[in-house]
C-alpha cells in the first residue's frame, strides 16, 4: 500500500509541506505547473524565477534551479537567462503585484518583444503577502484592507485584465490563456501548451490563473471556492485567448 | 526530511484512502468538493493543529476529486482493481 505522497515528481518531498496559507492557490496552481513539467520531461532543462510577494514561498519549492528576484522583475531576470542560453526553459512566475503593478512594465515590453518564455502570473485579487491591500485585480465592489467599503470604480478604475492585455500588444507565435484552479485539468493543459510554445521556439507564453486566497479574503473554503468559481469569472474570462495553433480563424 | 510521514488510512469496498497529517493543513477544500459528502473534520490534528479530516468508507466512491483538489497533495486514494 502506499507509504508516500502522491506529489509531482519534480516537487521537493523535504520542503513540503509547503509555507503557503491553508487553501492557497498557489499549490494548486504549483501542482499542475509540477504535473506539466513532468509530463513533458524537462526538469533538468528548467529555470524557475519567482517573484516578491506570496510567489516568493515556492523558492524551494521544485527541484529545478531557482532565482528569486527583485518585486516585477522576474520576466526580465528570465529573459536575460534565455537570452544567454536557449535551450533552458526559463518560466517566470508571479502574481498579480509583480506582473500588473509595479512589473507591468517588464511584463509589456517582453511581450511586446516576443520574448521566448513563459510567464505564469497567479491572480488571487488583493496584495496577499502585505495583508491583502487592493490590487489592480481588485473586482469592482471587492472589499479589501484599503477599499473598506468596496472598490470605487468611479475613483479606482476597473480591473486590469492582464491577458486581453497582453494578447493585444503581442506578435504571432505568442500564446494566452487564463486558466483557473476550479478547473485544474484545463490549466494543466494550457500550462504544458505554454511550456511547449517556449520549447517550439515560437514566442512570448503568457497563462494567467485565477487563485483562491481565502486568509485575506476572510473566506471559510465553501465561500472560497463560490468566489472562485463564480464571482471571478464573470470579470476574468477563463480560456485560451492566443493560440498559434489555431490558425486563419481571425 | 521535515516531514514525519505518518499515515492515517482507511480501507473500503470501493478503494483505499490515506491522510497524510504532516502535510495536511486543514483548509477545508476537499470537504466542499466531495461529490458524496463522506468527509467530515477528524480528531486527528494536522501540521499547524487544526483538524485534519477523515472519509466515512460506505460513502466514499474512491473518485479521487479530493487528492486532485487538495493544495498539499495531503491525501491519497488508490482505486481497488
């Protein structure tokens, strides 16, 4: 009978159990990037970039070479590492802080330049690591720690929707997706879809999850997972947006 | 290893199901996202002393959903052949 847990190979068995908050997102989100790396053998070929803010605790989190970086600074950490050797895999994770506030800059120009990597932002709609502060993924009327009675879209603007974003400003050959951990097969797929873009050589890989973070949202796991699965898509909608595989159906 | 790798195991008609309490940190998901509602809070306690959980086996159709859900991969069910 079994002795161990069911894990991803590429997981680290000493580092677990994992630091991220009970019901986190993240581990999730970690589990299917661990299951995709697997499945497409290329663990000893990875680099791992991770990001200020809750990102930064899968630090030790694989068993593959890992960078943590300045706050939004990951895409162009992972682009120099590309740049300088092509045939590693680099993937650039953050969440919703790194890649839409303060990287948002990096994370546009490297799209912009089709840069060849593959960036995995994880969207749980507050700054989770500070306390949970409104963040650009902040959805309208969301109480927060800085938006006491409910984002005020007439004085703090609309949610930013990072992938529509990025699929506009990006050449042929990118690919984006926006998954969520409700549907945790269907953000493997466009996980491995991104990782094989990036190993295809094509173009700038950009998949966007939506997360559950239910110590800042205050949130008992039947309202964490109501929230994920039915407040958040109705904004963030889920699915491939950029394919280079599908062709001609513009 | 920093994980005592203590099992809590169940066996029933349809499969075998394993807690893992080092790993499990009690967040309720796979509580929520049982499709039979055998999972209810143990007196057993988990890595940061909350309640781990535990499966009543008549129930429990050894689909597998709550180790896919679970965000520490806490859990453990292997289908009888």
């Amino acid at each position: 009978m079994s002795t161990l847990p069911q894990m991803p190979k590429s997981w680290r068995l000493e580092s677990k159990p994992h630091k991220f908050c009970p019901g986190c997102g993240h581990g999730l989100v970690l589990k299917a990037l661990g299951e995709a790396i697997d499945e497409l053998g290329i663990q000893d070929r990875v680099a791992f970039g991770c990001d200020i803010g809750c990102s930064l605790l899968a630090w030790d989190f694989f068993n593959v070479d890992t960078v943590q970086t300045h706050h939004g600074r990951t895409t162009p950490v992972m682009t120099g590492i590309k740049r300088a050797n092509p045939d590693i895999i680099c993937i650039a994770y953050m969440g919703d802080g790194g890649g839409y506030a303060i990287g948002s800059q990096h994370l546009v120009n490297a799209a912009a330049r089709n840069e060849r990597i593959t960036a995995i932002l994880v969207n749980n709609c507050n700054y989770a690591m500070t306390g949970g502060q409104m963040a650009p993924t902040t959805l309208p009327g969301m109480k927060t720690e800085t938006s006491p009675y409910g984002r005020d879209v007439e004085q703090s603007g609309y949610p930013t929707q990072g992938p529509e974003m990025v699929a506009a400003i990006t050449r042929e050959g990118a690919y984006v997706a926006r998954g969520t951990i409700a549907n945790l097969k269907q953000l493997k797929s466009y996980l491995k879809k991104a990782l094989e873009n990036q190993m295809a050589g094509n173009g700038f890989s950009f998949v966007e999850s939506l997360a559950s973070c239910p110590t800042n949202w205050r949130t008992n796991a039947k309202d964490t997972w109501a929230f994920v699965e039915q407040e958040m898509p109705k904004y963030f909608k889920v699915g491939e947006i950029k394919n280079p595989a599908e062709k001609g159906d513009e | 290893m920093s994980v005592a790798l203590k099992t809590f195991s169940h066996k029933g008609e349809k499969g075998y199901w394993t807690v893992f309490p080092g790993l499990c940190k009690g967040c309720g998901l796979c509580v929520e996202k049982c499709p039979k509602d055998c999972l209810k809070w143990s007196d057993q306690l988990g890595v940061y002393g909350t309640p781990t959980i535990e499966p009543e086996m008549d129930k429990c159709i050894a689909c597998g959903i709550c180790a896919n859900v679970c965000p520490d991969c806490a859990i453990t069910v292997e289908k009888n052949k």
